[in-house]
C-alpha cells in the first residue's frame, strides 16, 4: 500500500511512502503421519503383518481347514470333523513316527547342548588362531542341510561305508554295521547329523552369553578355593540358564518339525522305522494326496510344541524374576 505525502511550496513531486500491509494469521497445519505415532506405527506394521498373514497365518488356517476334511488331490472334501485325527492316532505307524520324532528331539538336543556348551567353553579361552576356529566351526551350520546330508548318507551307505572301512581297518568291529538298513542305527545316526549340524548354533550363541559374565566373580570364586568344576557350576552356569533356555526353545522347535535330513538320509526307512512326523505327514498328504489325512498328522506337533515352549518360557519368567 502506498500513501503519497504532500510537498511543500514550489513544484515538487509528492513522495510516496509503501506501508507495510497487512498479514493474515496463518493456519498451522495439522499434526503429519510422521508426528501422529499410531498413524506412523500403523504404516510401519502394515508390510509385515501383511507377510505374516499371507504366508503364515493362511496357510495354518487352510492347514487346520485341511485336517477337518477329507480333501485329496482332485476332490474339494466335506467337513469331517476329529475323523482324520483318529484315523492318525490308530495307525501304527503314526505312533511310530510321533515316537520317534519326541525321542530324536530329546537325544539330539541334549548331545547338541551337551557339546555346544563344551565347545563354547573353550573358545571362550584365549590361544592362537580363535578367530579361525570361531569362523570355521560355523561351516557344519552355513552348508545347505540337503548338501550335507547327501555327504553324511554316502558316508553311511552299506557298501561303500567309509566309516564302516575305518572301523573295520582299525579292528573295532569284525562285520559290517547296517547304518541305514536297520530303524535304530538309522535313526541314531539321524541324530548323529543333526547334533552335528546344530551344535554350532548352540556353541556361538553360548560364547556369546560366556562373554557377558564378569571375570571378577570367577576370580573371587578362584580365591575362595573353587575349582574348575565348582566355578562353572555356581558362577557360570546360573548366568547363561536364560540364554541357555531361549536356545533350547528354538532347537526344540526346529528338531521336531524336522524334515530335509530325514527325507535325504533315510526317507522313513526302512519299513518306515524311523518316519518322524513331519515326513509320515509328506508321505500321506502328498505323496498319496489324502491333503486332510496329512494336514491332520501334521497338527499332531502344535499342542507338543505348544506345552513345551510354555513350560520353559514359564520357567525362565520364574529366572528373571528371581
């Protein structure tokens, strides 16, 4: 706005002034996604929880839909209720397999723990060359499971056994041992690979716990006249109990829904005697196609697991808050 101003005498022009014009009070705008935090939450979510209900949830809510029908390949199935988990649990070799699925989980998790804490203990010492050890102790847990087992299968093989030649050389045994030709050699031997394979995960995730303890409470223990065995027992021990809990979770979980090294090494044989569940479930859902018969089999590992998981996360509660 501009407001002239009068002159004087004479002829001189009038000055114009601008004034400064007037502003209207701005409106602050409102709050953005990335100021509103259950708007930014909810967008953050959203990605995963898509996954997770694509390829998780609906697949278990078809699984559960599978195993109350009686669909088979080429036939959509009625509604028919607990009539699947029956037939299950009266077939002879379904309890075979859910045997030896509790029996494979429980021997391969203790040799795994047993060892993984042996191994972690003493790569928590200083000597030459650690970093190498450490890195290439990962090799068993990196190498594809199918791979490996291939490997541990031809080293079992009833005629061209490198193992059975070894022992054979050495004088430890006079006749050749049916590894996979008979169900308990097979089945040890199934828990001989896995407890190889696993027990890396269980010695790094150890070490790691290891490496948190203070070395002053073993030295004090030292001083107060503790041995080796005392100072793991008392000092050691009682701290790694919560990392050693999580680890048995996940070990538990991964070997009773085991399925590749079975399915390689042995295929269920022989005579089915050493299925575990997961591969009794492939053999009678898919390769059979009775779909609801195998999907039933299958949910069979959910109230086990399920009892397991909730005993020991109860069990570590009870750690944390003591």
């Amino acid at each position: 706005m501009k407001k002239p101003i009068a002159g004087g005498a004479g002829t001189a022009a009038p000055v114009e002034v601008a004034l400064p014009r007037a502003r209207t009070a701005s409106r602050r705008p409102g709050p953005g996604m990335l100021e509103n935090e259950r708007l930014l939450a909810a967008t953050l979510l959203a990605p995963t929880v898509l996954l997770l209900g694509l390829f998780i949830a609906y697949p278990f809510i078809m699984g559960v839909w599978l195993a109350l029908s009686d669909t088979s390949v080429g036939n959509v199935g009625h509604f028919v209720g607990a009539k699947n988990f029956v037939k299950a649990w009266n077939d002879s070799i379904f309890r075979t397999a859910f045997w030896n699925t509790c029996w494979y989980t429980a021997w391969a998790t203790l040799f795994k723990l047993t060892l993984g804490m042996w191994l972690a203990l003493l790569l928590n010492r200083s000597f030459r060359g650690k970093r190498l050890v450490r890195a290439s102790m990962l090799l068993p847990f990196i190498v594809p499971t199918v791979l490996s087992t291939f490997a541990w299968r031809w080293m079992f093989d009833p005629t061209f056994s490198v193992l059975n030649w070894l022992l054979f050389r050495t004088g430890f045994i006079t006749t050749k041992l049916p590894f996979l030709s008979d169900g308990v050699y097979g089945l040890w031997c199934a828990i001989a690979v896995n407890t190889w394979r696993g027990m890396p995960f269980f010695a790094i995730t150890l070490l790691a716990g290891l490496q948190t303890i203070n070395p002053d409470l073993h030295e004090a223990a030292s001083l107060d006249g503790a041995n080796g065995w005392h100072r793991f027992w008392h000092v050691t021990w009682p701290l790694l109990k919560p990392v050693t809990l999580v680890v048995v979770v996940f070990s538990v979980i991964q070997t009773f829904s085991d399925f590749q090294l079975i399915y390689v090494l042995t295929g269920g044989g022989p005579a089915n005697a050493t299925h575990l569940i997961a591969t009794y479930a492939y053999q009678i859902g898919v390769a059979t196609g009775l779909l609801g018969e195998g999907a039933a089999i299958s949910l069979f590992m959910l109230p086990v697991l399920f009892v397991v998981v909730w005993l020991q996360l109860r069990y570590l509660r009870k750690l944390e808050g003591a």
